[in-house]
C-alpha cells in the first residue's frame, strides 16, 4: 500500500515522526528585561528620511510618533514608533531589510533546524525616549 494512502480511512496529518521533530523545537523565551518579539524579516518599503520606522501595538502603551528605543540583548537602535493594532500585543515589527541597522540586533547564530539566520522571534524591549 502506498505511503501516502490513508489507513483505516483516517488521513495522519501529523505522523509521530513529525510529532517526534515539533517536540524538539525551542521557542524563543521573553525574559524580564526583554518581554516582546521582534520580527524583522518583512518589507515595508521606503520610510520618510532615514528614520527607522518601529511597529508595536497600542497596548504597548506608547503614544504614535514617539522617539523610541528597540533594544535586544546584542544591542539596541532609535526610531519612530508606529502604532499597528493588526500585529500580536508582544510583538514589535522593525524591517532589516529596510533599515540595515536593525541586523545589528539580530543574533549572530542560525535556527538549528533549518540553518537560516534568525530574523524573528528574538526578545527586545521598546521605551520611550
């Protein structure tokens, strides 16, 4: 019979190998000093001068327009905040491929899994200025 042939009519949409693989992930962990994620592998195109344009929530509890701070635990950067109530409360959306800068707060070490750099998931703070 073949593989991809469901048996007793059930279709296995997550066989125990893959079950297996999924357990062994590592989801990033937010710490005190860094409670959100920073995702930064999107484009968002041109921004006004070469301001950096961050993205957070509004339960952030940052007014828009904010001069701010994206801190990580391999540095931190300035930038403008912009209020996007479409993302995740913990998430905060700055582009490296918009603002090169950002890739200074990205980890040097790659996803064990796929060996891809890291571009989100990493924990960051954001404060005002």
């Amino acid at each position: 019979r073949a593989l991809w042939r469901p048996s007793q009519d059930k279709i296995q949409l997550a066989p125990p190998a893959l079950e297996e693989l999924f357990r062994g992930v590592d989801l990033p962990k937010s710490t005190e000093h860094f409670p959100l994620f920073l995702h930064s592998s999107h484009l968002r195109g041109p921004t006004e001068g070469s301001t950096i344009t961050i993205e957070a929530h509004p339960d952030c509890g940052i007014t828009e327009g904010t001069h701010v701070e994206l801190s990580t635990n391999m540095g931190s950067i300035t930038g403008t905040l912009k209020l996007n109530s479409t993302i995740q409360p913990l998430t905060v959306l700055c582009s490296s491929l918009d603002h090169t800068a950002v890739g200074n707060l990205l980890p040097t070490n790659t996803d064990l899994h796929s060996g891809a750099p890291v571009f989100n998931g990493v924990p960051c703070t954001v404060k005002e200025l």
